[in-house]
C-alpha cells in the first residue's frame, strides 16, 4: 500500500465513522451508528482495511477500500474480499469511488448489489467522491447481520499499532521464535519459548540477577533510547538483593507469581505478552491463529540476512509501523492539529490530550469513562509511540511543537514490497 492509498483510505474512512457517529447513517436491525467506534483489524486472510464495533450489540463491522487508481477487475475482486470478511463480522462494506477513469463503477456496482446482493447476504456498498474523498454515501445499506459471525479478537484493541517499548531488534528476535515454531525446530508456545530462553530464562529466579537479552547475531539488545541493555526484572531483582527476611520472601514470591506462564489472571508474563503480540497482529507478521504470515516471514529473513539493527531492516520496521500499524494516521492527525494557530501555546502533553479527547469524540477510540482518573497516569497517551518515532528519527521536538520527518517518512512509505 502506497502512501497516497493509506491516506485516501484514511480520510474515506473517517468520513465513513463520521457519518455512522453523528446518527446520520445506521445499519443491521438495531439500526447502530452512534456508539460505533474504531477497532484494530483481524490479520488473519482476509485481512480487512478498517474495522468498526458497537459494544452495545457487540457487533463488528468490516470495511475493504478501494481508490480510484484501482481497475475495473479490481474493484469486483473487492467485493469478494468484502463477501469473504462475513466470517469474521456481522457486516461489512465495499468503499470504492464514484468513477473507474469515465467509467461509473458506482452505478454499476449497485445494479449488482440490486440484482445479487440485496437481502441475501450482509454486505453493503459506499461510495465516495473522486475529487473530494470525504463526501460519502451509502448506496446499499445493510439491515440484518449475518448471524454466523464470530467476533475477531482484536475487538478490544485500538486501530493502530499500540507500542510498548518494544526495542527493534527484540521484535526480531520475537519473529525467531515463531519462525522456529514454523519450521518445527520447537514444538512448545513460541512466546513461551522466547520468554524462558531470552527474556526472562528460569535462572533469575536463583542468582537474583538481571540477564541481558542478545540478538540473532549475538549482540545485546538495548532499550529503544540505545544507552542501556533492556534488563526484565531489573529494578525487582535489585530489591531482592536488598532484602532480608519475610520481606525478601514476599518479593520472591511475587517475582515467581509475574515469571508465572501459565497463572491466569494479571502478571506480568501475561501483560508483556498481550502488549508484544498484540503489537505483532496488528502490523501483520503474526496472525491470529498465532503463526508467523507471510509478510512476517519475509520481515524475518530481511532480519537475518542484513541484521536487526541494520538501516534497510529497521526502515521496513518503520515502513509497517506507519501502513500496517496505521502510525501514519496518528502522525497525520497529531501533525494538523499541532499547525493549527490556536494550538501553538499549548504544551505537547496538553496536545496529546485534545488528541485523544477527539479521537473518543469521534470514535476513533473507545470513549474512557475514568479519563480523569487515568490523566494522573505516568503513561501518557501516545508516550510510547513517541519514543519509537523518536529512535526511528522521524520525530523530534522544536519547543513545545512536535517536528516529524516527512522525507523519510515518504521515503519509508515508498519502499518496494518484499
């Protein structure tokens, strides 16, 4: 996907939400718009463009794009994608421009929509403006869901790609892992086997001693800032060290409680893996039937053969985050805001809370009923993201306005596909 696609498909489908979000448009019988919001998309084959989700009736809806460089075939291809995603939502919409050069594929699509479609399968169609993107219009809506659904799992997460310090070359090495699982090298949970024998291996629990994290090519891993090793259980084990006693023993106890794979419930295995993995689905090199893709194979070779921390590597690392990882929306949209005059005073925590003050007003994300609550947080919105654009050099801070680099950023976007 070319940066020109993305950023038609962005603004389609934000005119899409807009429509939904103000009551103007409503689909399936319970007639949902309103608490419609964006949701991360299924990277499973076939993997939709965008995806919405009303928590009310807990319904999921899908969305496949197509812009107006596409071709005739093409667009008929896209309504068998759009018909193929019903197996994971309770509807979904093909979004394709009014005209195919002077041809009106709109209109011809609803004549078959009208022929074919209507009332036997929950697929509708959504055409937009050639030359103005954001004027949309349902032109087949649709009214019963398909009852076969079965909800993606990635209901729960945001639409982009949400990073939690995840350093390149570790991603790298989470890739190794599945890669070993694939080719049968391992027969064990490829997460697991990453955890016991990289991340956090079973002999911390003995010598109370942080291990340093090495690459494929035997280099230790730094944190994304590139000064220190990232060390698991650091500051924990310290402590330990420290301690004496029924004190030390509690510690201990609760070191072997977050080292824990198979407790259930919240530790801290549990909530590094959700954050890695997630991480992973949503830039498309592991499914979620929990295997390596296709793109995630080619990712994992383009690391092996030129290294995790290479140039060419970490520009595709960059080149997902922005497409696959939909970072590229939140870059766009911190950027306007941030050029808006009235915005130049503000500091750039205060942006970032309007930021997400009007992606929970337009439903870009879940609205966060203890948002007051959670501003006291150390984690702001967008904390991390930031501190991965900064290491990748697209980001950088000029005062209190953020700077990104849109020369790389168009460069990376520009890449050939693997």
């Amino acid at each position: 996907m070319s940066m020109n696609h993305h950023m038609l498909a962005k603004t389609t489908t934000d005119a899409v939400l807009a429509n939904f979000k103000s009551g103007a448009w409503g689909c399936l019988e319970e007639n949902i718009g309103p608490s419609l919001y964006r949701v991360g998309c299924d990277s499973v084959f076939p993997s939709p463009d965008a995806s919405f989700y009303d928590p009310n009736t807990k319904k999921q809806i899908n969305f496949e794009f197509k812009p107006d460089t596409e071709t005739k075939r093409g667009i008929l291809t896209g309504l068998g994608q759009t018909i193929a995603y019903l197996k994971k939502s309770h509807a979904s919409f093909l979004v394709i421009p009014e005209y195919i050069e002077d041809f009106a594929i709109a209109n011809y699509m609803e004549s078959i929509f009208n022929d074919v479609i209507d009332n036997k399968l929950a697929v509708g169609l959504i055409a937009f403006h050639n030359k103005d993107p954001k004027q949309v219009k349902i032109l087949r809506n649709v009214s019963v869901s398909n009852a076969l659904a079965q909800t993606s799992d990635m209901v729960n997460s945001r639409f982009w790609a949400k990073h939690q310090d995840l350093p390149i070359p570790l991603f790298h090495l989470i890739l190794h892992c599945f890669y070993l699982k694939k080719i049968k090298i391992i027969n064990v949970d490829a997460y697991e086997y990453c955890w016991d024998n990289y991340i956090a291996p079973p002999s911390i629990l003995t010598t109370f001693l942080p291990q340093p994290i090495f690459d494929i090519q035997g280099n230790s891993i730094k944190t994304l800032g590139g000064k220190k090793d990232i060390l698991f259980f650091e500051k924990n084990l310290a402590k330990i060290r420290t301690l004496t006693g029924s004190d030390k023993l509690d510690a201990i106890t609760k070191l072997h409680k977050d080292m824990d794979k198979k407790f259930v419930g919240d530790n801290y295995f549990n909530s590094i893996k959700k954050n890695f993995i997630t991480f992973c689905k949503h830039v498309k090199v592991i499914d979620s039937n929990y295997e390596l893709t296709e793109l995630g194979l080619k990712i994992y070779h383009l690391g092996v053969v030129n290294g995790p921390n290479s140039r060419l590597f970490k520009d595709y690392f960059l080149n997902l985050i922005l497409l696959h990882g939909k970072h590229l929306d939140l870059i766009f949209d911190l950027d306007k805001l941030s050029s808006n005059p009235i915005k130049y005073n503000l500091s750039f925590e205060k942006l970032k809370l309007e930021l997400e003050s009007d992606y929970e007003l337009k439903g870009m994300i879940k609205r966060n009923t203890n948002r007051q609550a959670r501003s006291s947080s150390t984690v702001s919105f967008l904390k991390y993201e930031t501190i991965l654009w900064k290491a990748l050099d697209i980001f950088t801070m000029e005062g209190n306005r953020p700077i990104f680099n849109w020369k790389k950023i168009v460069e990376v976007c520009s890449l050939p596909e693997l």
